[in-house]
C-alpha cells in the first residue's frame, strides 16, 4: 500500500507551517481509473496531485496536468481551479517561486467563479509566501491581509491565525520585533479559543524565536520547549520546527551538547519531510557551533550546505545569513579573498531585504489597510456574494478541505 502525508506547508524564516494528513495512493488511482463518474475521477486526480506535491513533486506536477485537462474537457471549473493550484504547489516545494505564482494566479479566477471562499483565501495566503519568500515584503502583506481579511469574515479562526502568524514573520524579518510580537499575541490569542495544539505549538514557537531575537534565551527556550510538548506526541513533520527552535535556544545559551542532539534531530526529520528552511536554519547552527568547538573542516563543510539549500530553495533571508557566517569563517581561517566574496553576497542581500524606506513602505500600507477597514462597513458583506458555497455535485466529491 503506497500511503502518504499530505503536507500543504507554508515556507517562512519562522519554520514551515504545515497541516498534515494521510492519503491512500493507490486507493485514489485505482479509483480514477475505475470510477464512471468524471466528477469522482478527476477529484481522485486532484488528491493524489495534492499529495504528491509534496513528496514527488515531479509526478505530482504530472498528475495535476491530467487533473487540469480531464476537468477542462468536462467542464468541472473547481476542480480545473484544483488542478493549477496543485500544480503551483509542485513548483513551490521546489523552490520555483515564479512558477508556482504563475498557477496560482491562474487558479484565483476559477475559485472567485465557483465562489470557493476558502480556497480564494488559501491561494491569497500562498501567493504571499511567494513573495515574501523573494523578499516582496510589501507585495507580501497584501495577499497576507487580503487572505486574512477573507478568513476572519468566515469566522475561520484557526486559519486566521496562520496568517497573522505569517504577517508576523514580515515584520521579524524586519527586526521590527515589536510588531511582530504583537501579530503573534493576537495568533495566540484565537489558537487558545480553538484549544488548537497545531497552532498554539507554531505560535509559541515564532514567540521563541522573537524572544531569541532579541537576546532573551532563556525565554526563548521556555516557549520553544512548550511549543515542543504540545505537539511532540505526534512524531512526524509537524515537530521539526520546535525541535530546531529547542536546539537553537540551547545554542545560544552555549549548552552545545543538547544543541546538537536537537539541532541534528530536527535536520534529520526536515531532510525526510523535505522541509529547506529548517535544514539550512540547522546547518548554519551547526555550522556556528562547529566554530565554536574548533572544527573547522566540520564548520565549513556544514555552513556551505546550509548556504547551498538556502540558494537552490530561493531562500533570500537564509542565504544572507549564511554568507554572513561564512564570511566570518574565512575572516577567522585568514581566507581573505573567499571571507570579502561572501561578506559582498550578504551585503547585496541585506539591502534587498531590510531597509528603512521598506519599513516605511509596511507601516504605511498597514495604517491604509487598517483605515480602510473601519472605513467600509460594507466590505465583508460585499465579499460575502463572492464566498458563498457554491453546491455543485462536483463539489461534495472528495473535496479537500483547506488547508491554508
């Protein structure tokens, strides 16, 4: 029996974000093939796209084309919207930014069509990870807050925690601490009404890395150690970002010993669930601690496969961070030529990311949003014409449900 986790994710400098399931490869395909009904065929199509995404994502690329063309040919517009949003998270897990957009923005008008609310939020959430992944900070926190804008007014409190957490991150990666804390107090404050494991362990985990951040350790280790057993009973994907956290507190508080048992825990199961951000977040720490105790060989050959992942996943945040640790590397082995080459990578990459007019560029766009918000007591109502459900048979046939 070939069974997999269905793991929808969304990719951040916080950890991957990831809801998780299990789906029967082969029941699916030998339901396409026997089943009658194009409905149930192409939805069979569809999930098994969806699952493969993300653990085959060359073949889940496959699968959703033929998705998209059965569904075109018989006029099922959900499951064509399916079919090129699985599409665009084939090209997503393989770090092909541009490409993943691509589908999604094709599948954005075939959702508003068929009026699948959740599905519209979905893909405004994801579309966002793209660019906040390119460092599109503010392009970014447009889709985050339309897509939050979408979910609070469906009352889907979970979901609009994720994606606070996500406007979060924008302002982490910023250094805007403050702020970021703030989105993250207020995603707490809906996962704590949900009695929601899943995310009150994501959520106390961004909390610890902020507190990391800001050079609180102790603290930090408190929240990623909760964030840690809230969901550490589960054993598969979904603890790979609180044990990195866990081993990046010890890290820090220089207790190398337990840093690299987590450190390299968390690396094992993020190499097995094909999770980048939390290999390279591993590695560099691995990499540092390597320096720390001297071995220098360990400590370059770590920080260089950390960079590696950073660059082929399109990770900007990452990639400078890396190059700024290879640079004090080489600066500290007296390799001038190699340390001034990734000191000039990291200096492109920081003002790409992190400046003060993009700061103001945020703070502006959020106040606009925020006014605008009080401003039109009508805009949920409006919107609500666009998400109704719609109640068409293809529809209630195994339809996924969201899982951004």
């Amino acid at each position: 029996m070939n069974t997999g986790r269905i793991i929808i994710c969304v990719v951040s400098l916080l950890g991957t974000l990831c809801l998780y399931g299990q789906i029967d490869l082969d029941s699916l395909n030998q339901l396409a093939q026997s089943s009658s009904a194009d409905s149930i065929k192409v939805a069979a199509y569809n999930a098994a796209a969806n699952e493969l995404a993300f653990i085959k994502p060359d073949s889940g690329a496959e699968v959703a084309r033929i998705a998209i063309v059965k569904s075109k040919k018989s006029g099922l517009v959900f499951q064509t919207a399916k079919g090129f949003q699985n599409l665009g998270l084939s090209f997503h897990v393989r770090g092909m930014l541009d490409s993943a957009r691509k589908y999604y923005l094709i599948s954005l008008p075939l959702l508003i069509q068929v009026k699948d609310s959740l599905g519209i939020a979905g893909l405004y959430n994801n579309i966002g990870v793209t660019y906040n992944q390119q460092g599109d900070f503010p392009r970014s926190l447009e889709y985050y807050q339309q897509s939050l804008d979408i979910k609070l007014a469906l009352g889907q409190i979970a979901a609009s925690a994720k994606t606070l957490n996500n406007i979060g991150v924008i302002y982490f990666d910023q250094k805007d601490f403050d702020r970021a804390m703030t989105y993250y107090q207020r995603a707490l404050e809906l996962d704590e009404t949900m009695e929601n494991s899943e995310g009150l362990s994501r959520t106390l985990g961004n909390i610890g890395l902020t507190y990391l951040e800001k050079g609180n350790d102790s603290l930090a280790l408190k929240y990623y150690l909760q964030s840690y057993q809230l969901i550490r009973s589960v054993g598969n994907c979904r603890t790979t970002y609180s044990i990195n956290g866990v081993g990046q507190a010890f890290s820090k508080l220089k207790m190398y010993d337990s840093a690299k048992y987590y450190l390299k825990k968390a690396l094992d199961k993020a190499r097995d669930c094909n999770e980048a951000v939390i290999q390279t977040s591993a590695l560099l720490e691995l990499g540092n601690i390597g320096m720390e105790e001297k071995r220098m060989k360990v400590a370059e050959a770590l920080l260089l496969e950390s960079e590696l992942i950073a660059r082929n996943n399109g990770l900007k945040t990452h990639l400078k961070d890396a190059s700024q640790k290879l640079y004090e590397f080489y600066k500290k082995t007296g390799q001038a030529a190699k340390a001034l080459s990734k000191l000039e990578t990291a200096f492109a990459l920081q003002d790409s990311l992190f400046n003060d007019d993009l700061t103001a560029q945020l703070t502006t766009m959020e106040l606009e949003y925020s006014f605008q918000q009080e401003r039109d007591s009508l805009n949920f109502a409006r919107k609500s014409e666009i998400m109704e459900y719609d109640s068409k048979i293809e529809r209630q046939n195994f339809r996924q449900p969201s899982k951004n």
